[in-house]
C-alpha cells in the first residue's frame, strides 16, 4: 500500500509518519517489512521515485535543472538535488542532460526528415 500511494504520486512531499498512521501495523515492522520487499528504506524509495520522475523532465528538454529541481521539491537546495541526482543516476544532472541530448536531437533530427512521422 505504501509503496502504490508513492508510486501514484511520487512528488508528493510524504512524511514517514504520516504514511505510516494510515496503516494498523506497528511502524517498526511497516519499516522492515518494506525494506524486505523493496530493497530499500521508505525514504530512499521515495527520493528514488522522485529522482526518476525529474530524470523524465530533464529528458524532456522543456525545463532547467534548476526549474526541475523546484518541481521536484528541493527549493532553493540545487546543491541537495545534484547530490541525491548523482546517488541515483551516477552523474550529476547537468551531465545527465548533456549525456542524453545527442540521443534526443537525433530523434528530432530523424523526425524532421521524416515529415510523416511529425503529428
């Protein structure tokens, strides 16, 4: 259940606690058993949810790092979101960008040959 409510929302800001008042089972064995099943901590489950999620937007091209930063919570924290970006995705997101963009403008490379691909 915990692990849908982030998948369902993962930019939604959850506190711990206020994930686990909704259940009937004791937090201590809500914490473990998540563990067991995921792999990780609930925390870290949400900020690799939330870390994917901005991935998706950077892919995107329509924001900046530091817009997707805001988007996805880390308000006046860029420092913060470089960091937990790295710890996910290996690199730094403005590497990241620069790493994927070839492969993106290749695509709209392609598209614009193609005018019947283009909707």
């Amino acid at each position: 259940m915990l692990k849908q409510q982030i998948d369902a929302c993962p930019l939604k800001r959850n506190r711990i606690p206020d994930l686990l008042n909704e259940t009937s089972v004791g937090t201590n064995m809500i914490r473990a058993a998540f563990r067991e099943i995921v792999g990780v901590t609930i925390v870290q489950y949400q900020m690799r949810k939330r870390l994917e999620k901005a991935a998706a937007y950077l892919a995107e091209g329509e924001h900046s790092v530091q817009q997707v930063a805001v988007i996805c919570g880390y308000r006046n924290k860029l420092a913060n979101f470089s960091n937990d970006f790295r710890k996910i995705h290996g690199v730094p997101p403005r590497e990241w960008v620069r790493k994927n963009e070839p492969v993106m403008s290749d695509v709209y490379v392609q598209l614009q040959q193609e005018p019947c691909l283009m909707l």
